[in-house]
C-alpha cells in the first residue's frame, strides 16, 4: 500500500512540475509578446478538429498529433512537421460535397455549346446524369478519352465539370516516373508531402469533384517504382472509397469524384490499368467538322482574342476550306486555329492602316499564310509499277502509305528500308512467301527468287513505321513490281494479310479514310471483316469514298492492278 501511495504521489508531483513549468513558459512568452505558443497552436487545432465529421480512426491520430506536438518546446524542428501534417488532415474538404445539377437539357446544352460533335462522350454523361437522378449514392464513372492530339480530350472535361456544377482539378501525368508522385512520400523523408491525388482534393475544396487525369498513356516507371501500379488502387470503384496516401496514412474515400483520364493511344496504358476504364475513342474530324468548329468557336474565340469585333474581320467558307487543305494536315484543330490566329494578327494591321472591315477570302489566305504548305492532292499522277498506295493509323490520326517494290538481278535477297518495325517487317517477309507459293497464278516467273533480289522501300525513311495493316499493301506492290504490271494510282488500301492469302481486319478504318480523302483518293480496297466499322462513318466520308470489301488477296489485285505493260 505504502509503495502504490508513493508511486501515485510521485506521478501527481511529476503533472504538478510539469503543470507549474507550462504556465512559467507560458507567462514568459507572454511577456515576451511570443502569442503564438504551442499551447495555443494545438488548442486552435483542437478547436477545428471538433468542427468536423471525422472517423474514429482519422480524429484519434489527429489528437494524438496534437498531444505530441504539445509536449514539444517552441523551438523544436519536429514541431513545424506535426503542426504541417496536422494541419493537410485538417484542410482536406472531408464534409463538403457540391450538389449536382441534374437537369439533362441544361448538361446537353452546355456540352453542345462547348464542343462540336463528341455524340459519344456528350451520351455517355447524360445517361450518367440519369441514373444518378434516380440512385443518388451512385459511384461515378470511370472514363478514358483516347484520340489524336487536338481532339478536345482535356476541355471535354472541363465542360463536364461545368455541366454537372462540380468543381474540377486536372493533373498531367506525363512524364511522371515516381509512385509517389501520385501517392505521397512518407513523412520519414525531409520535406515528404501528399501526393497529387490528396493535393488536389485539397485544391477542389470538395469530395466529389471531376478530376481529370491528362496524358495517362505518358506514365514511365524507374527505380523508384511504377505510378501505373499506384493508380490502381485509386481508379479501382471497388476500393477507391479507402484511399491511404503514403503521407496522410488514413483512409480519404475517393468514391463520389469522378474519374476522367485521356490518351492519345491505349496501346501504351497497362492492361490491369486499362481493364478498370471505360474507354471512349475520340477520332480524327471530318473536313465538315472542322469548319463547323472554327465557325463555332475557333473563330469568335480568336476574335474576341484579338480585340475585333465582329463586323471588322469576316472569314469566308472558302477561306477556311483553304487553310484546311493546304495550310494544315492533322486530325484535330490545334494547327488551324493557329493558322486563324495569324490571319486576324495580319487583319489588325491592316485594320490599323485605315481600312474599316476585311473579307477573308482564298486569295487573301495566300496573302496571309505564304504559299500553300500542302497540296490537296497528293497522290502519284499515273499508274507506276511498285508503287501502291497503303493507310496507316498512328497516335497522331490517319496517314497515307507510298509502298514502293523494285526488283534487281540477284540471288533472291528481301532489302526492307523505312525503318520499318518488326511486324511491319514480318508482314513483308509473309507477302513474299505468298507470292513465291503462287507464281503461275500471279503471272510471276517461277524461277524468280533465283535470279532477283528485291527491295522494298516506304518512304519518309526517318519516320518509324510499324503494324500488320500494310501486308496488301506490300503484296500487291510485289506482285506489281514482278509481273511488271502497273498498279492504279487512284486506289489506296489497307488490310492485314495471312500466308494463306486471307485479308484481315485493321483498326483506324474512320483516321485511315480520312487520309485518303485528303490526298483525293476515292476508292478504298478494306477488309470484308471491317464491315460493321462502315455503319458509324461519318456521312460526309461515305458519301465520297467508294469503300470495296475484299477477304482475298487475288481480290486486291484484280481491282488494284492493270495489265501488264509488255502485253
């Protein structure tokens, strides 16, 4: 008994000292003009701490912050690191969610006026609004924006947000190499911080904002780990609702915000990643399109950029065809709406020396823009032998493909140049096995492989070329090349191509058209397979380009080569 009475004594003389000292510091600092002292840091911390609707787990880690912050003196370096902690948990928008506008009118209306075109995205989040108006605690969707560079990606999901009345937050992730970059450093590290995701919830003021991942194709992984892996768990419905960043290290629900990402090719995105997205392609615009877009928006933007009104520089339908054709070739807008920018710089000018309005017409774009960058008709003038017209499809939207085959004595030697890819190069090595198993049909000599070495070459040598899309393509320019039997200049094609002569279906079908349609190629040799692709071409592609099915080789050449010159 008398040992406990004196250990309780001692406790009870220890809180007195403890007690006595506090208020000593506390009358110094006073008379001093300290004000901010611990004391009166952690009861200011207290006092917003009880003002929030926290978890049981987050409020007892905050307390016990408080209660070590304030058994350090003044001076201690581990109070500014507490007091910083405390204060991320303390400012993170735990109780505030913004309210939806569910009015599907008012969202289409906003989205109609932001964009041009875009149907399947504008859908997709009109049918999200409609079911959230019916289940109010519905997660939010998952979406991946995947398209050409210029396409609206990124400001789609800016006119989201504002649709949909919540607050948006973007971060790039371009280039990001470190899972703490999205996942926060822990706090043994000097100078650790939350990682991008808690940032900017922090930045949104609110729980349930659109948060768009820009560029999420670009991540890399080193040493320090793979950010791909750490975006799993944050992009993942059914685990996101207990977020920890490495930082915090306290569950932060992530269920009510809404995911958007962009890409400009989901090749690159890991599969386990991709497989928690809802992917929406985003393709190439139309000539159509982009006239629609720079009347809509392009061009008042850049009016009004330029201090003009609307009366003093008018920009004709003609115009804005020319800078299309032959000032610019892309597949989304970014490079015209440069090009329209330069026009109304070259129309202040003039507007400055006198003249009271401007008429933008064909012939003052030459005046403006210099001489024609590319011409509207680029393909060959005349049927060559060896030379085929391929389409390619790359992250940048649709291109055309010049094959060219050109046989040489020899001993039977395959030269590929263009820095062609690996499967690009197996495709050609297939199409000749094909040739060589089928000369007498073909009309090539059967002793050819013999006596000649043949090289296949594709233009543009500095430009990495790679795919099974052009194996007709090479096909038929070999077969050209060896029965000497010239190829039609007014046809491209694009189709991948078996040993056994088989012609299968390819991807970019609406990019590859409307490269063709481009360089004023009207006729099209495409896969049997890509048949269902037809039914959401755009009108204005179908109404131009005669699309001719095949699933044969010997198909391709009876429609894409003349006979032969010698005959």
């Amino acid at each position: 008994e008398n040992e406990i009475r004196g250990k309780v004594r001692k406790q009870i003389d220890k809180s007195q000292k403890e007690y006595v000292l506090r208020e000593q510091l506390r009358a110094i600092q006073n008379e001093l003009g300290e004000s901010g002292s611990v004391q009166s840091d952690a009861d200011e911390l207290r006092e917003r701490l009880s003002k929030l609707s926290l978890s049981d787990e987050i409020r007892e880690k905050v307390e016990k912050e408080i209660s070590r912050m304030e058994k350090l003196s003044l001076g201690s370096p581990e109070l500014g690191v507490i007091r910083t902690y405390v204060e991320w948990i303390l400012d993170l928008p735990w109780n505030v969610m913004t309210e939806d506008n569910l009015d599907l009118e008012h969202a289409r209306a906003i989205l109609d006026e932001d964009h041009y075109g875009l149907e399947k995205v504008k859908d997709r989040i009109i049918e999200y609004l409609a079911v959230l108006a019916r289940k109010k605690d519905m997660r939010g969707p998952i979406l991946c924006f995947v398209g050409p560079p210029g396409t609206g990606k990124t400001s789609i999901a800016r006119s989201i947000a504002r649709a949909i009345g919540r607050k948006f937050v973007r971060t790039s992730l371009g280039g990001v190499r470190d899972e703490a970059e999205i996942r926060g450093h822990r706090r043994t590290y000097n100078g650790a911080i939350p990682g991008r995701i808690i940032a900017s919830i922090k930045q949104a003021g609110s729980m349930n904002p659109v948060f768009l991942f820009d560029e999420i194709d670009k991540m890399t992984s080193d040493f320090r780990g793979d950010p791909a892996a750490a975006m799993l768990e944050v992009l993942d419905p059914e685990i996101n609702n207990s977020f920890r960043d490495h930082y915090l290290d306290i569950p932060v629900s992530l269920e009510h915000v809404m995911f958007l990402t962009t890409a400009n090719n989901y090749d690159a995105i890991p599969a386990p990643l991709l497989d928690r997205m809802e992917i929406i392609e985003l393709s190439s615009y139309t000539e159509l399109e982009k006239i629609g877009i720079a009347k809509n928006h392009l061009i008042p933007k850049q009016r009004e950029a330029h201090g003009l009104e609307p009366h003093e520089v008018v920009i004709r339908d003609s115009a804005l065809i020319e800078i299309i054709r032959r000032y610019t070739r892309e597949a989304g807008v970014r490079e015209l709406e440069r090009k329209i920018a330069t026009v109304f710089r070259k129309c202040v000018v003039d507007l400055s020396k006198g003249k009271s309005s401007i008429v933008v017409n064909k012939n003052l774009v030459h005046k403006y823009l210099g001489a024609p960058i590319y011409s509207h008709n680029d393909a060959e003038a005349e049927d060559r032998v060896g030379v085929v017209m391929g389409l390619a499809w790359t992250a940048a939207g649709g291109q055309t493909l010049v094959v060219e085959a050109l046989r040489m004595r020899g001993k039977g030697k395959l030269q590929l140049t263009g820095k062609l890819g690996e499967v690009m190069q197996e495709s050609a090595k297939a199409a000749l096995s094909y040739v060589r198993a089928h000369c007498t049909e073909l009309g090539v000599p059967e002793d050819f492989i013999d006596n000649t070495d043949i090289h296949i070459h594709l233009p543009e040598g500095a430009i990495p070329k790679d795919g099974p899309s052009a194996g007709i393509t090479i096909a038929t320019a070999l077969v050209s090349a060896l029965s000497g039997r010239p190829a039609r200049h007014d046809i491209a094609m694009t189709g991948e191509l078996t040993l056994t002569g088989r012609v299968l279906p390819v991807g970019g079908l609406k990019e590859k058209s409307l490269a063709a349609l481009k360089v004023g190629i009207k006729t099209i040799i495409i896969p049997k397979g890509n048949e269902k692709d037809l039914d959401s071409m755009p009108p204005a592609v179908r109404r131009h380009i005669n699309f001719i099915q095949v699933s044969e080789l010997s198909e391709v050449l009876s429609i894409a080569l003349q006979p032969s010159q010698e005959s």
